[in-house]
C-alpha cells in the first residue's frame, strides 16, 4: 500500500513534466496519435465520475483535474500545431492519423464545412453549455458562502441538544466547509473552460493563417493548395481538442446544477421520471399530433404508442403491492379474552413519546425512521451528561391527539406538548436574521423564540438570511432532550443507582464498601436531590466518596446533600466560569440576608419565605438577571448556608437553570465578580411555614 501511494505521489509530477515536454520538445505524429485518444479517454473518464456522483462532494477534485486536463489539451495543441505546419505541406497524414481522420471522415473532407461544424461546435461549447455553467458555479458559491454561518450554527445546535456527536460534528464541519470551497473553485474553474474555447478559436486561426504563409513561401505551393492541406489539417488539430472540451464542459455543467440526492444522476432522472402521469399525456398529445393530417404519421405514432406503452408499465409497477417477507412466529395458543394480563393496566416504560397519526412518517422504518435516530442520538450524549444511562423512550401514536401533535410523558406525567409539520422545515430566529420569510409562524418549543414553518425549498435562502433551519424531527428531539434534562432527577431510581454502584465496585471496592452501611433509598435521594439543582453524576467517585463521609454523621437525605456540596463546588461552577475567568454571581443585601438567616436559625422547619418578601426578592432577581439573559451569561446565587434552601425553593420557578450556591461551595482560589446585590424591605415575619 506504501508502494502505490509513493507512485501516486509521483504520478502527478511526471504528468506535469509531460505537459512541459509536449510544449517544448518535438514529438513525432504517432505519438501525438496516442496523446489525442488518451486525452479523449481522460474527458470520457472525467464525465462518467461527474455523472454517478451522487452529490458535487463526491467529485471534490473536479476543479483541479479540470485544471490538468484543460492543460494537457493545450500541450498537445501547441505540439499539434508545430507538426501541422512543420509537415503540412506533405498531405493530410502527416500530422497523424486522428487529426486525418477528424479532417476527412467527421467533415467529408471539405475545410468549408469543417469551418462551419467547428464554429458550430465552439459556439455551444462557449455560449450554451460554458456560460451557463459558469453562472450556476457563480450563483451556488455565494448562495454557499452566505450559508456557511447558519449551517454551522445548525451543526452547534445539533450537538449541544445531542443529535450528533463531536465526531460527526466535526465530519460535518469538514464537509461544510469542503462544500464551500469546492463551489469557490468551481466558479474560477468555469473560466478554464471559456478560455479552453476562446483558445481553439485563437489556435485555429494561427494554424490556417501560418499555413498559408508557410506553404506558398517554404514550400512553393499555390494558394489553393495550401488552403486545402493546411486548413483541413488545422480543422483536424481543432476538432480533436474541441471534442474533449465539449465532454468536460458537459461534466462541469452537470456537477454544479445537482441537486444533492442519494441516488447519482441516472438514478435520480430515472426515479422522478418514473411515473405513468408523467408519460400519459405525452403518449395522448403525440397521438393527437400524429393523426393530423400531414404530419409524418409512421414517425410520430410509433412514438406514442411506445410512451402510451411505457405509461401502462409504470402503473403496473406502481399499483403492484410490495410483499414483505415477514418472520415465521412460534405458533402461540390463543388468548383467554376473559383475562386482564397486568401489562394493560401498568405502564412498561418510563419515557414515552406519543405522536398523532400524521407524524408516523418519521418513526417509518421504510423511509429510514429519521426520528428514531435522533431518539437515540439524544439518549446517548444526555447519558455522558448525566453520568447514567437514560431510560428508553418508547414511541407510539395515540389516535386521540390531533394529527401533527406531539406529547412527552415521563412517569405517566405530561412534560411537553407541542406541534410539528413533518413536511416542513421550522426557520428559528436567534437573532441574527433578517428578512421575512413566508410560511406559518410559530414558537420554538424549547426555547420559546421567534419560529416560521417554512418549505423545503425555502431552506437555503432562510439559512443565508441568518435563521437556523431544522426540521421536524430536530425539534421534536431537541424538545425531548430539554425535557429530559429538566427532570433528570425522574429518571433515576434505585436499579440506576445500583448500576453506577456495582461500575464504582470494580474500580474502588473499598469505596463501596464504605457506602455499604447507608441505604439504597437514602443514596437515591441523594442522587437525585443533586441532579434536580444541575449537579451530574459523570463525577460518580467524587460525589460517593463525599457522601461516604457525610453519612457518618447523619442518615437524612437532604442533610447529607448540604454536608457534601462544598465538595462539589468545582463540579458546579465549572459549567458557569472557565478557568481563568471570575464567576459571576448576584448575593443578598446584608440586611435582608441576616433577617432570613436569623429567622431560619431560630425554627429551621420554615423553610417558606413570607410571600410579600418572596414576591419582592424574585422581582428585583429578575431585574438583575434579564441583562445576564440576554447575553447569555452564566451566573450563580450565592447565600449564607443556613438560607441556601429556601432561596432555592422560591427562585426555582422564575429561574430554574440558576444553580444558588452557599458561600462555603465557591472554591477559595475562585476570582468572584459580583455582578448584583439584590435588596428588600424586610418584614416583621420574614419566614413562613
């Protein structure tokens, strides 16, 4: 393999010390013969590549092998032309026999009509096939560029809600941005065409002119004569390299004007012109034709009746049910109708998904449950999150929900709901677009901005605008991830605990045997006492050694959970401040605080603040907060310990991905940037039960 790589690395030198040598060196006309059929091979080569590629980035070196072989082209053109009129003179063979056969085969030997096919040539390889290419490269590239933003940011927001992972998105990072500078080159590389063009038109005209020269002047030939010898060898040299041209033109046309697909171009055509209402009008419109009188009925009739033909084959394929091979089931004894099995009673899964009928598409194996993978795409990178395995989600259409509805249930309790159109896609404003777009508004379900379900078609255009587009299935996924990570203290129970217990045993025994005298319920509590405040378990030998030494000091759940956060401060704050960057936090006003903290000291079962006060405190929260929300900055507040509780109770509701913090949990070496003091007039009774 190392071998094969070395003489591909050498290959391409060589090709162009070959170039070099075809321009410079004189070369006889046999071998000159073997350079037009191999440059006629490469074009043939070059198209059939461009035509099974089933997406532009299959074909990412388009660009540069349309640099070498427009090239090579012209080396041999120089080479052609210093044979044409070196030998010329000495009759249509001598500058080999392609060129011979080109100038007296393809145009009759008559030069006047080769002028004409030439020029006719040359015009629908310039002005038809090149200079619609090159607009569409034109257009394509900086319709791309201007995608390139919202695309990536699309990729960010897929692997932050755990549709892909790093790897894929780092795949897709690559391939967006091979995909725009394949475009970028694509655009200079129409132009190698066009001169490629201009360039014959130039090289025939020097040789017929050099030739008329050359013959009376060099080689006493009259006029007439070195008109036909010369011109018919010219028009030889230019119709061989003009061939090879067209074909790589045609390849360069139909690598910019794809559409991406998963089929190649053959199967692509094949597929939407595969329909019988495609090819039924056609066979009646012919036939109406054909019977007209006049018209040459034993040419157009045959025509219809082989479309009328092809339109009754393909609704047969269509209206042909597809059979599929189902597995032989074990012969089961019928069921008692009068027994009620605890299966129809109790719910089997902890997450469910419930869709209404118009979304089964998305979960249909045959059109590749697209959903389904995204499911498990969030399960799994929610489950490196969290530090345990998340349940999981069952799937099933409920016939009582409207038809493009969706609803989350975890633990027989609702979580979400919303509705989606599977045939759509949904253009976010996160604000950076601009523009309107047309289509049906909505609101994000998961992050509650600024949404319009939008056409497919319309996709490209609304991301070069600035809006991220997803569809259907993203946004349910994204939704559930949300969800799950909201209730992250639901899904764990004691089976997980015990799971993450037995994986801690192999490694640290003595860990576990320590933990051992604590109950199984009472760790759980723990657990999830700690995912319900954002805390994760990936930490799990961290936090099991703290709550090891919290637990010889008190069995209560909720006790252990205040004795083991100052550990676990560094685990908390690392999601809100780098390492050399201050936290930001909002505290108390001193006055208030004491109260609170006084208050608490005196009974600590009244954990309620007194409402009036609450309802003061959460304003003047929320005042503060909004600037840190708008420009999603991270923050923290951070209390006495004796309050922690309570404040965390009256704020979980207005901001619940705010973790509070006691002053004992933020790390000494921590550089803290306070960024609000939040104020209140106390009042006489600042607790409540």
């Amino acid at each position: 393999m190392k071998l094969l790589a070395n003489a591909r690395a050498g290959a391409l030198p060589f090709a162009i010390l070959l170039l070099v040598v075809l321009m410079v060196v004189p070369i006889p006309a046999f071998l000159l013969d073997i350079f037009f059929i191999m440059n006629i091979t490469i074009s043939l080569a070059v198209l059939m590549v461009a035509l099974n590629a089933e997406r532009p980035l299959d074909f990412s070196s388009f660009p540069t092998v349309l640099l070498f072989a427009t090239l090579f082209r012209l080396g041999l053109n120089v080479a052609s032309t210093r044979v044409v009129l070196v030998h010329g003179h000495e009759g249509e063979a001598a500058a080999g026999h392609v060129i011979e056969a080109f100038g007296t085969f393809v145009i009759g030997g008559d030069y006047v009509v080769g002028l004409f096919v030439f020029a006719i040539i040359v015009i629908i390889n310039l002005i038809v096939v090149t200079k619609g290419a090159g607009r569409v490269s034109e257009v394509s590239a900086r319709f791309t560029l201007d995608a390139l933003p919202g695309k990536q940011m699309a990729i960010d927001a897929d692997l932050n809600a755990g549709l892909i992972t790093p790897d894929e998105a780092k795949k897709r990072r690559v391939d967006v941005a091979t995909e725009a500078e394949f475009y970028g080159s694509m655009d200079g590389s129409s132009k190698f065409v066009k001169g490629d063009a201009v360039a014959g038109l130039l090289i025939l005209a020097a040789n017929v002119v050099g030739g008329l020269i050359l013959g009376p002047v060099s080689h006493g030939l009259g006029i007439g004569d070195a008109a036909q010898k010369y011109t018919m060898l010219a028009i030889g040299d230019a119709l061989v390299a003009q061939v090879p041209a067209l074909l790589l033109s045609i390849a360069a046309a139909s690598i910019v004007t794809r559409v991406k697909s998963d089929k190649d171009l053959a199967g692509q055509i094949g597929s939407q012109f595969g329909s019988a209402r495609t090819w039924t009008p056609v066979a009646v419109i012919l036939f109406l034709l054909g019977v007209m009188p006049g018209m040459p009925h034993l040419v157009i009739l045959p025509m219809a009746a082989a479309a009328g033909f092809a339109a009754w084959k393909l609704k047969q394929i269509a209206a042909r049910p597809v059979i599929e091979e189902a597995p032989a089931a074990e012969a089961a004894e019928p069921a008692d109708p009068s027994k009620i099995g605890w299966d129809e009673v109790t719910e089997g899964m902890m997450v469910n998904l419930d869709i209404g009928y118009g979304l089964v598409p998305l979960v249909d194996e045959r059109r590749g449950a697209p959903l389904m993978a995204r499911i498990t795409g969030v399960r799994r990178q929610l489950s490196k999150e969290l530090g345990f395995v998340v349940p999981q989600v069952r799937v099933r259409d409920d016939i009582n929900l409207a038809p493009y509805t969706y609803r989350l249930m975890l633990g027989g309790v609702c979580v979400g709901e919303d509705q989606v159109s599977p045939d759509e896609m949904l253009a976010l404003d996160t604000g950076q677009g601009f523009g309107q777009l047309t289509g049906k508004k909505a609101v994000d379900p998961t992050f509650g901005l600024e949404a319009t379900w939008i056409a497919p078609g319309d996709a490209d255009a609304a991301t070069g605008q600035g809006y991220l587009v997803v569809d259907a299935g993203t946004v349910m996924a994204t939704h559930l991830n949300h969800a799950l990570g909201t209730h992250a203290s639901d899904l764990l129970g004691a089976d997980e605990v015990q799971a993450l217990l037995d994986g801690l045993k192999d490694r640290n025994p003595q860990l576990v045997a320590a933990l051992a005298p604590l109950p199984l319920t009472t760790l759980t509590a723990v657990l999830r006492a700690l995912l319900s405040e954002g805390v994760p378990l990936k930490e799990f030998r961290r936090i099991a050694a703290a709550v090891a030494n919290a637990a010889q000091r008190t069995a209560e759940a909720h006790e252990i959970v205040e004795l083991i956060r100052p550990e676990l401060g560094p685990l908390i704050i690392q999601k809100l401040a780098g390492v050399r960057e201050p936290l930001r936090v909002m505290t108390l006003e001193g006055g208030l605080e004491q109260l609170l903290g006084q208050a608490m000291r005196a009974d600590p079962s009244r954990a309620v603040i007194e409402p009036e006060l609450g309802r003061r405190i959460v304003d003047a929260l929320q005042a503060a907060a909004q600037p840190l929300i708008a420009e999603a900055k991270p923050f923290a507040l951070v209390v006495q310990p004796a309050i922690r509780v309570a404040i965390r109770k009256l704020v979980r509701s207005i901001l619940p991905d705010t973790p509070v913090m006691s002053f004992f949990e933020v790390p000494e070496d921590k550089a803290v940037e306070v960024v609000a003091v939040i104020g209140g007039q106390p009042q006489p009774q600042a607790l409540a039960a």
